[in-house]
C-alpha cells in the first residue's frame, strides 16, 4: 500500500501557449528560408498574417532572440541572423559534437531498436529522394538526425540537437546554391544506420565525421569561389 500524497497544491498542466506556437510558425518559417538571414520581421504584418496579439508575437519573438535565430537592433527591430562562413562551421562542429555523444550513447543501450528506428528514417528519406521534392529531402534528413540524436535516450542532447538543426536548414536556405547528389546523401544515411546495426564506434563516428565535413565543403564552396567586392575609388 502506497503512501498517501497530498497533490492539492498542483495544478493541471496547461495547454501550449499562443506564444509557443507563434514561436514554432516563425521558427518553421527561419528553417524553410520564408524569412532568409537579414529580413526584419514587423510586428504589425505578423501579427496580423498569425491572427494573434503583439503580446504574445513579442513573447514569442523574444524566446527566438533567446535561441539565437533573431537578433535585436536598438531602434530599428528584429531581424533574422546572418549567417556567414564561420556560423556554418561553428554550426557543424557542434552538430558532430552532439550526435557523435548521441550516437555513442545508443550504441551502449538497445541498439536494434535504434537501428529500426533509423530504418524507418532512411526509408522516408528514399520516398523523398523518389519523389523529387528537394524540400521533402531537406525535411526527412532533418527527421533522420532528431531520431538519431532522439534515440539515444539524452533529453539534453535532443534540445542541443534541434537548435542546431534549425541552425543547419537556416544555412542550406541561406548559403547552398546545389543540393548534394540525392543517392549519396542516402548512401551516407544508410551508412550511419548500417553502423549503429552493427555497434561499430569506429565506423559511426567516422561516418559521422565525413557526413558532416561534406556537408560544410558542400556549403562552403559557392563562397570559396565567389569573386572579390570591387574596390571602391579612391
């Protein structure tokens, strides 16, 4: 027979706030390149497209300064953060970091069930690829790494995790002028499944590593080649 608990003093759990969900809209809208690096964001016109309050949008708006995504100019407003050649390193850096921990994790736990969580990753990535909707690739590589990251049990890898993913589709929206070959990214996916299968650290973390410094060459490259401002006149 269990202790009597007195729970009087708890409340229900609320519902999501409007502020939440306004966040989760502009969020989407950073990730997808609707709101590239640069643009300011009016309260008055998103207000008014969202059918919600400004207390709230600024609510909203503040959480999404506090994540990095906007940032603050005295005066002038909010505006969607660049991004330059160093973010997209930094970003990618971390992004190694937290899946490669991730990835270690689930290796020591039920790593079949990960894989065919994987799996299933991997087979929604190849319908996309099969459909020719590069946003519908874009979306399942991101599903593909939340799973990976989410399947190893860590609540704060996984919110590391989607910041920097948010972080990474804001860089593709931004800075990628070509898309990678369709079957190699799912090669490289299937890879990284095929590792964590067969409890391999060494092949995970390597497929991970090349995975992720492809990705920035990748990136990178149309900046690379970029030709140089003309100066200015003397």
């Amino acid at each position: 027979m269990g202790l009597a608990v007195d729970l009087s003093d708890m409340e229900p759990v609320e519902r999501r706030s409007t502020a939440a969900i306004v966040a989760d809209r502009i969020r989407t809208a950073i990730m997808r390149g609707t709101f590239p690096p640069g643009t300011q964001l009016g309260e008055v016109e998103l207000a008014a497209r969202l059918g919600v309050s400004r207390g709230p949008l600024r609510e909203a708006m503040q959480r999404l300064v506090a994540e990095g995504l906007l940032r603050s100019e005295r005066h002038r407003g909010l505006f969607v953060r660049d991004l330059g050649a160093a973010d997209v390193r930094d970003i990618y850096h971390a992004r190694a970091s937290v899946e490669r921990a991730a990835g270690l994790l689930l290796l020591e736990g039920d790593r079949a069930a990960a894989a065919d969580r994987l799996d299933t990753a991997v087979a929604a990535m190849a319908a996309a690829v099969a459909s020719g909707d590069p946003v519908a690739v874009a979306d399942s590589d991101h599903a593909f790494h939340a799973e990976l990251v989410a399947a190893s049990g860590s609540p704060r890898l996984r919110r590391m995790a989607d910041g920097l993913l948010v972080e990474t589709r804001m860089c593709l929206a931004a800075l990628q002028q070509t898309a990678p070959p369709p079957d190699g990214l799912l090669a490289e996916h299937r890879e990284l499944c095929d590792a964590v299968r067969a409890g391999d650290r060494d092949r995970l973390t390597a497929a991970l590593e090349a995975h992720m410094a492809d990705a920035v060459d990748r990136i990178l490259a149309p900046v690379a080649v970029a030709p140089p401002a003309p100066a200015l006149p003397a």
